[in-house]
C-alpha cells in the first residue's frame, strides 16, 4: 500500500512579537482572575465550614447532648458517620 503524501499545512499567520505578547498577557490575566476566583471561593468555603462545625459542637455542649461515647477520643469511633 502506497504512503499517503504529508498533509500540507496552512501558511501561518505573520505576527508581530507586539501582538503575541499582548494576547499572553491577555490569557495570564484571565488566568490570574480565575485563580483568584478559585481561592476565594475555597476560603470562604472553608471558613463557612469551619463556623458550622464550631457552632454545632458549641450547641450541643451547652445542651448536654453529646453521648457518654464522643467525649472521649476511646469511645467516638461508635458513633461515627461515614
């Protein structure tokens, strides 16, 4: 079976070091904004989580409703969910 020719590619575009220059800039401030976007949530998101987890365990020791197996570290894995 004959080699199929090379694919012939099309000419490419003549530019500037001005103009690829700038579209970089432009692609790593996008970048940039989207990584800020990023951490930003995940702070947020962590801190939300982190204020949940404080306000429950202060309701329920001002309750008095944490079992006799959470308050020590021998006995929590009973009641564990998972």
């Amino acid at each position: 079976m004959p080699k199929k020719p090379p694919r012939r590619l099309p000419p490419r575009k003549e530019v500037d070091q001005k103009t690829e220059l700038e579209a970089i800039w432009k692609t790593l401030k996008a970048l940039r904004k989207g990584l800020n976007r990023v951490n930003g949530l995940l702070v947020a998101h962590a801190q939300g989580s982190d204020d949940d987890v404080a306000r429950h365990a202060r309701r329920r020791f001002q309750k008095g409703t944490i079992p006799w197996c959470q308050r020590s570290r021998r006995g929590a894995h009973i009641l564990r969910r998972g």
